[in-house]
C-alpha cells in the first residue's frame, strides 16, 4: 500500500518541484540582474599589505577574478613580478626593466587593490605642483579620513619618478630587502594617469596607510610604484568607498609571514 503511495508521489512531486526551482530561479535571476546593472562600492584586495611586506609574493587569486572586481587599480603579479596598474579595465604590469607588458587573465596576483572607479568629485590641477603638496590639497577635500578613497590624476606630468622591482624566486626575502634591487624610472612631460588609494591609519598593514600610487603613461611606455611628480595641467578625480572585500591567502601556501 504504502509502496503504491509512493510511485504516485512521484508524477505529483514532479511538477510541485519544477515550481520552486522556477520560482528559485526567477529570484535569483532578478537579484542577479540588479548586481549586475549597479557594481558594488567596494574595494576589493588580494591579501595584506603587510603579508606582501614579509615576503607572501606568490599569486593564488587570477587575474580574471580580480578583474571581475574592478576597472582600477593597482598590485603586483605572481613573484612580485613588476608593478601591476589597472586603468579602464586593462592589466598592465610595469618590469624591472622598464618595459610594460599587458597582464593576461590566466595569470595570479599575490597582492592586488581593485575597484569599479565612480568618482563623486573631479576638478582641475591649478598650476604647478608636486606630488606632495598635491595629495594634502586632495586630502582637504575627503570627507573623512576614516573612508577609503580611490584616486586618479589625469594629465600632462612635468616629471614623473617611478619604481619597479624584480621578479623573486623561493624562498621568498622581505620586501625591504627587495627594494633595495629597485630600478628607478625618470620622465619628462609625459601624459598619463596617476592611479592608487588613500586608506585611513586604523587599516594599516591591512592595507598601506595613507597613500600608495602607481603610475602609467597614456602609451603605456612608462609607469611604476610612484615615487614623486611635478603636474601643471590636469584632472583629479576622488571616488570614495563605502565598504572592503578581501581574500584570504590558502592556508596551504608555504608563507613566510611570522
Ligand atoms: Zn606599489
């Protein structure tokens, strides 16, 4: 009896459980598509600052997932092979030697800091200015110090000082150890863009307290981690976040973090 019950469950269920997966998916789908309409206001990183400065240079998040999160941005790439700098959407990766290379999506970042760039304020470089004196005047304009902000400075740069560093091979030294094997850039009028983040003190080593810029030029022919600039003509723009995603490195990466 209760046999034959159950083989005329089984057309009833049918149906019953084509209703729900439906319904299931009509929901999703619909939340899905407002995700998709709207990027989320965040920015999104690879690891700590603080692991990358003990010496976590190996990629385990690819290219392809970071750029699922972000337009902009700036990191570096499996090895600490270069500078990475993202600008609309491309990879690029600044090397030792100075040439730039685009970044492919199969390959991984140990350390990376993306976001959909949407600025609130943009407004024109006044005459000229250096780095420094620029980034306290773009302070002023931040809300809060406690917020994270997303920074872009487009235009035509007096001079530009940058900085890459060589890809490093296992056991993995400390980042104060490979910066002194940094090579050092120098250019003349060059246009370009200026791109990076300004995070508060309460997320230091999470992040690079303060500001922590890259640079690359239009033709992308040169860029790096900035060191100093001199702008006369530009734009800045300044695009507050509202929230931070992080991946976590796998535990099973032989790291060298104490
Ligand atoms: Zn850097």
């Amino acid at each position: 009896m209760s046999r034959n019950l159950q083989l005329k469950k089984i057309p009833y269920g049918m149906p019953g459980r084509l209703v729900v997966i439906t319904a299931l998916c009509a929901v999703i789908l619909s939340g899905g598509c407002r995700f998709s309409k709207e990027p989320p206001d965040q920015i999104y990183q690879v690891s700590t600052f603080k692991r990358l400065e003990a010496g976590g240079y190996g990629g385990f998040v690819p290219i392809k997932k970071i750029a699922q999160n972000g337009d902009f941005g700036i990191g570096t790439t499996d090895g600490l092979d270069g500078e990475l700098v993202v600008r609309d959407g491309r990879f690029w990766s600044v090397k030792t030697s100075g040439k730039i290379l685009s970044v492919g999506s199969g390959e991984s970042s140990p350390f990376a800091e993306v976001k959909f760039f949407k600025p609130e304020i943009t407004y024109p470089v006044r005459g000229m200015i250096d780095k420094d004196k620029l980034l306290t005047e773009i302070e002023t304009r931040f809300g809060s110090k406690d917020a994270i902000y997303a920074v872009r400075i487009d235009g035509v740069f007096e001079s530009v000082k940058t900085r890459s560093v060589p890809k490093q091979t296992e056991p993995y030294p400390p980042l104060a150890e490979v910066i002194k094997n940094q090579t050092v850039f120098e250019a003349a009028g060059v246009m370009g863009s200026v791109i990076g983040y300004y995070f508060p003190d309460d997320m230091s080593g999470v992040a690079v307290a303060g500001w922590h810029l890259h640079f690359i030029s239009n033709d992308a022919s040169f860029g790096g981690h900035l060191l100093g600039f001199r702008i006369n003509t530009g734009t800045i723009s300044i695009d507050r976040a509202d929230s931070f995603l992080m991946s976590r490195p796998p535990k099973t990466e032989p790291a060298t973090v104490g």
